[in-house]
C-alpha cells in the first residue's frame, strides 16, 4: 500500500466511511512520514482524530517524533490510562524529553500515571543539567555479563531486543553495574556460539559521564564511529547510553547555537518558524544594544579626529571600506579558529602555530589588498597619491591587527571558560573598528601633515 | 594490557628489544587510538616502523584512519604486494578517499596493484563528482533475497558479515538488483527463523540517488534516524550504501563549509592546522577583495554628502555605530534563514512568513534601539537633540531595511540556485552599508536643514 499524502488524509478524515482505510493506511507508513503528516494538520480534533487511527504500538512511537505542541495536545486530551500507556511505551529520553517540554500541571498529570519505577528514572534524569550527557542518555541497551556464552548473549538479545533503543552494540557490567566491556552484535555473530562474552568482548571502551557536556559526547562517537555512547555515574556504574540518532541531533542543534552565536544572538531552541516574534526580539535585542553602545568608542575616535576630517574631509569617505575589511579578516580568522576547537581541531596549547600562522597570512593578505586599493584610489578617485598611500598602510596595519585579534579572542575565551562562539563577527568588528580608525587617522595626520 | 601513549611507544621504538611489547600493545589498542598515535610520530622512518609492527588486519584498518600525507608515506615506501593487500582490505569508499588524495603517479602504481574487478569499482566511484552521493557511498552492504528465509538471511550475515561496512541493515533486492525493501538485523532476531524475507521486509524505502548531493543523504537521515542509506542508479538498482558516520563527517563538513562561507572564505576541506599559509591566503583574498571594492559605494555616498559633514562635523561620528548596527541585524536574519535552509526546516514557500515575521521583528528591535540611542546621545555626547532625533530615526530605517533585506537574500540566492551561506554578514554589510549611509544622511539633510 503507498504512503498517503495528506490531501488524501484529510480527505478520509470528512465522513467517517473513510477512516477505516485512513487507518490501514497509516499503519503501513513510516513512523516519520505519520508524524510529518500530523504537522500539516491545523485544527486540534483532526490531530485526535488521526492519533486514535493508530494503533497502540504506532501511536507510541509516532508520539515521540511529534513536535511539543502536538504533544500537549494529545496529552490533555486522552484519559489517564492512555497516558500512562503511552508514557511506559517511550524510550526514557523521550519521555525526558516531552516532561521538558509540557507546563508543569501537564507534567504532574503525566508523572501521576506512571509506574513507579519509571517516575523514579525519569525524576531522576529530569535533574541532569541541561547539554549534559545524562540529559540526553536513555536506559534500554542491552547489557551482558562476562561469563554468558554468546548463545546466551544472543537468546538474551532476541528476547529483551525489542524494547532496547539499540541492540547492535551491548555493554558488559557486572554485578555492581560496574562497565567492563562493549561487544558488537556483528561480533556475537560472527564467533563461535560457545565462546564466552568475557573473551570476544572489547575492554578498551570509550565512555562519558553523566555531567559530561554532550559535545563531548559528540565528538568521541564520531571520533571512534560509534554508534551508541555509555555514560557512566561517579562510582563508574553504567547508568544509560545514548545512540547515534540522538547524537547527530545534538551535532546540529551544536552548529545551530553556533552559528547563532556568532551572529549576535542569544541561542534558542525553537525552530525558525516556531519561535514567537517576541522570542525572536528578545534573543537579539541584548547583543545588539551591547554592540551599539560599544560602537560609541568608534565615535569616540572620530570625534578626537574631527579637526583632520574637517581638514581632509576626503578622509570619511574610507572609514566603511576600512573598517568593514578589517571586520571581515577579524571574522574570517575568529571563524576558523572557533569552528576548529568547535571539531576538536584546535586546542589551546596550538596557540603558537595559529599566531605563527596568522601572522604570514594576515601580511600576505594586507600586502596584496594594499596593492589594488592603491590602484583603485589611483585610478577611479579624486583624492590623491597621499590618501591612496595612508589608505593602503592603514589597510596593512588593519588586516594584521585584526587577523592577529581575530585568531586570539576565540583562544582567549576559551582559555576564561567563556564560549568563544561569542568572539566572533559581531563582537570582532566592534573592536576591530576602534583599532581601524585609530590607526587611519593617526597615519592621516602624519603623512598628510594635519596640524593637531 | 592498557594502550600505550605516545611517549611509551617513542621509547619503545629506540631500541629493537621493545619492539615486540609495542607490538602486543598496539594489538590491543582501538584503531582510532593508534591513528592518533600516528598523527604525532615526526619522523618518516618512525612512521614506517611502526606500521610494519601492526598486523596484516589491523594495519589495513588503521591505515583507513591515517590522514593523507601518513597514508601517502606509506604507500610510497612499502612493496606492490602490500599496496595490492591493503587496497583489497579497505572498504571501498576508503579506497575511493585514499586515491583522491594521492599524487597521479601514485595512484597510478596503487590501481595497477589492485584486482580487476576492484579497479573497475573504484574507477567507476571517482567518477562521481564531488559531494554527490555516489562520491561517499560503499558497496560492502548485505543483500537478501525475498524468497530467503530469516535463518538463510543470518547465516549468510553471519558468513560474510565480517566484509560488510554494516550488517545491522540488510537490502533486499531482485535479480536485476532492483531495491525492493529493507529489513534490519533486529527485526531478524526478533521473529521466527522460518518467516521469509519478502514478508518481513519494509518495503517504504528512503533511498538516493547516486548524483544526489549528499547534503541531501545527511537530511533523510537524520529525519528517519537511519544507520545506513541505500543509493540508486538512474534503473533504481542498489549500486552502495552511505553509513552513518561518513554521513556524520558530512554533516561536519557541510557546517564548516557554511561557517566559512559565511566568513567570506572560499571553503576549504583541510583542518585549519593542515591548510598552507598560502592556500589560506589564496582562500580569503578573493571575497575580501570583491568587498572592499564594493565598499567603494559606500564611499561614494560619503562624498556625495560631503558638504553634510562638513556641515555637522558631528555626523562623521555616528557612521561606524549605523553601519555596525546595519551589518549585525542583518546578520542575525540571514544567519537564522540560512541556518534554517540548511537543516531543511525552511522552504522557499515559506517567504511570506519569514517576512511577516522580520517586518515584526524589525519594527519591535529598532523602536528599542532607537530609543536606548536617544536617550544615550543626550545623556552623553556634545551632539544635541537633532543629531540625536536623526540618528535614532535612522536607526529604525536602517534596521528595518537590514532585517528585511537579511531574510530575502538568501532565499533569493536559493531560488537562483546559489548557495544561500553566501547571503551571509559580510555581503549584507555591504550592502547594507550603503544603504545605512544613504538614509542616514538624508535623513540629516532633512532634519537638520542642511542646504543641499
């Protein structure tokens, strides 16, 4: 049966003649494309309407690739019973997750109606620190024992599979929880069916801990090619894993407050199109307001240089050309650094080599922009050999300074334990300005002999 | 036995009495772990020594982890027996990366050591053009048969999984190798060993196409929570797979590649320590060549408003601030859009929201701005109300202009089939410098009553 588009949904979901084929159609559908086809829906009685098509096992499932608002719409609407049904059906970080996000009257209903046992788990996850390693972990790998055959391993794998996020890689505790060793299923199948667990398994295991930020846990997964991380507690007990899946989320949501990040704006959350327009306001009025008052040192330096303007006025007319070259060399060099110690590329004790490095470009760079702006002045204004020349030298000055700044701020930060995301382009060029200006008009009132 | 660290193997290698510890305890070590081990030896000959103490296996496998210039060490100084060996070891997208780093005449004497059949492959593999599916895609994938049962299914697994780059999903195609489904290895374990294949199968499949481009093989990915991704040719015959971490890598790649771009460089593949000072250079003159020149306009305004300045010299101060404040907002905008195209959450039938949404955004981020300056000029500066008036109204403008113009560029350039991550801050500084300057001095020209 073909996937239905949702015209055709909505189309079954008028009479009710329909719906028993909407339903057979559904249950053929990847988890994914049903939750996608949710998203399109507008009004919050389709949404039920569509959820009850389901069955028990796909309306868990699906539940968990909706998005928040979905959620909640679900949940205050079905009785107690199906929440808990639900709730017990979920992987404990989707349930960590939807508890995040639901208000908390929502969250205590939700929590009323689940077991114990899961309640106790989940409280406790809830606690984790947000972009930790336990905050993103859940509890269903499959864990083995030393002295299990593979035989053992395997029947054990085949009965207990089903309610595990992964079972293609399983982890070897003792009595204490106590992490061993990691075995692939690959591994399982592919030796003899007598050996015991405690002979093919890998004691050489890469692990992280509970508080551990998730970016490390990215970055070892993708260092190693793993496909689910071990996270242990303080006493070194294995106390959840986290997959692949969740882990490249975590990559992108990274790049995501990066980018943000370097463009000025407090990170958020929340898709473009689903954050509010106040949100929006709110996460990039602060920057903005820091960096127009910091702009004022700018201003600052013109006004102490307004004699040589008004001398030269001329001079004006280069200050967006100088200051804006020196604020994209600053970013260009801020970029690079930041995203290489964002891969692990780069780490403190490079500091050398970048500077090193930095240096032979940035005089390289300065020397050849120099050249053509001398040209250009030259050839296409009216100002003269004398303000070509100033231009040119402060331009040197300026790419140098601003490479040199741009490579260090990144470093700087990150040595303070402040993110150095923020030591980009934004916060660069404000500085950069200053420096720019101060040089050119110091270069001015020197070679073109303005009195003081 | 513990790995070894860097310094135990140097010692280890001075004398030939160690020699044989060191290679019992790289034997145990994770291969990642003895790549990195490789990435600090200096020396050539130590390179070599310590490649020829790993075994047959492993060396193969370590030699996939090598970066470039280790791998080329080696292939230069071991036999045409051993190239053949380690070749017909490497997965074939390795082979495929290996042999599009090396020198001509080395891959020249790499293919002629290497089976006819495998040569064949590879060749056909470094025909793909870059950053297209078939670029990154392997064919050590299993493939099943709809009349197999499950236990035919794992006991091939289990006789050729050990070859495979991933057994923990298996294709299902035709005699013509026609994709008809896709069955994971759990789904195997978990019913019973007389089902067929043709009825466990999923026969939804997420598939690309050999000349897709692989940012759009990370997106479906991610979206299905997928390990492997199965590619087509232009019959839909499976011709390989792409595995989760070289998706992984991908989606590294493809962020540093924005994150560059959007920093005015010419992307780059090399980290930022492995990159010549030279070829960083002959990355970042262009773009900082193509704006400077372009900062001419704003210049241009500047003298055109020249008799303005010399007016109010006072209004030469205010200029870094406007265009500063300008560049970040519009930043901020393009960043969020970009960002968001990039992750598939944006579309270009999404515009009218986007813009609706800026146009808000904008209008509540300038009125606060505007009134912040205000009340800062006042309380601050020797300029006076009217300055103070002018530039806060310009900041509104300009704000507005720059928000807008921050969205729709680079849902312009996607639309003419550009790439977005160019529409990013130092372009929009640009153009929104000239712009700022324009408004600003109109603005001044008008409120102030300067004569034109």
């Amino acid at each position: 049966m073909e996937p239905i588009t949702y015209e055709q949904l909505i189309e079954m979901l008028q009479g009710t003649s329909a719906l028993p084929r909407a339903r057979a159609a559904l249950s053929e559908m990847n988890v994914v494309d049903i939750a996608n086809l949710f998203e399109e829906l507008e009004s919050k009685d389709q949404v039920l309407l569509v959820f009850r098509l389901l069955s028990k096992d796909l309306s868990a499932d699906v539940f968990a690739y909706l998005d928040p608002d979905h959620q909640q719409t679900i949940i205050e609407s079905i009785s107690d019973r199906e929440i808990s049904a639900i709730v017990s059906e979920l992987f404990i970080d989707d349930a960590v997750d939807l508890l995040e996000e639901l208000p908390a009257n929502v969250v205590r209903r939700v929590l009323r109606n689940t077991d114990e046992q899961t309640r106790r788990i989940i409280n406790e996850f809830l606690k984790y620190p947000e972009q930790s390693a336990g905050s993103i972990m859940t509890i269903e790998y499959v864990d083995l024992r030393e002295q299990y055959t593979v035989a053992d391993a395997i029947k054990r794998i085949r009965r207990t599979g089903v309610d595990k996020e992964t079972i293609y890689t399983c982890y070897v505790t003792d009595a204490t929880r106590k992490l061993l060793g990691v075995v692939a299923l690959r591994k399982l199948l592919t030796v003899d069916e007598d050996t015991l667990i405690g002979d093919v398994m890998d004691e050489n295991v890469q692990f992280v801990h509970t508080l551990d930020d998730q970016e490390a846990v990215t970055r070892l997964m993708r260092e190693y090619d793993l496909l689910s991380m071990p996270v242990v507690d303080n006493e070194d007990r294995l106390v959840g894993i986290i997959t692949i899946d969740d882990a490249v989320d975590v990559i992108d949501e990274e790049a995501t407050e990066d980018f943000e990040k370097m463009a000025a704006m407090m990170p958020s959350e929340d898709e473009y199109l689903k954050t509010s327009v106040w949100q929006m306001a709110r996460n990039r009025i602060p920057w903005l307001l820091f960096l127009m008052v910091s702009a004022t040192l700018s201003g600052l330096v013109i006004a102490r240089f307004e004699h040589a303007i008004q001398a030269v006025v001329m001079l004006a007319m280069y200050i967006p050309m100088l200051t804006d070259t020196g604020g994209n060399c600053g970013a260009q060099s801020s970029t690079l650094v930041i995203r290489g110690m964002a891969l692990g590329e780069i780490e403190a004790k490079n500091v050398f080599s970048i500077l090193w490095k930095e240096v032979r470009v940035s005089l390289m760079v300065g020397l050849i922009l120099a050249v053509c702006n001398f040209a250009r002045v030259m050839l296409f204004d009216r100002s003269g050999a004398m303000v070509a020349l100033t231009v040119s030298m402060s331009l040197i000055v300026i790419v140098f300074a601003s490479k040199v700044i741009g490579c260090m701020l990144p470093l700087l930060a990150k040595k303070l334990r402040v993110d150095p995301a923020i030591m980009a382009s934004p916060l660069i060029t404000t500085i950069v300005d200053v420096l720019a200006l101060v040089v050119y008009f110091n270069i001015a009132v020197w070679l073109l002999g303005i009195p003081a």
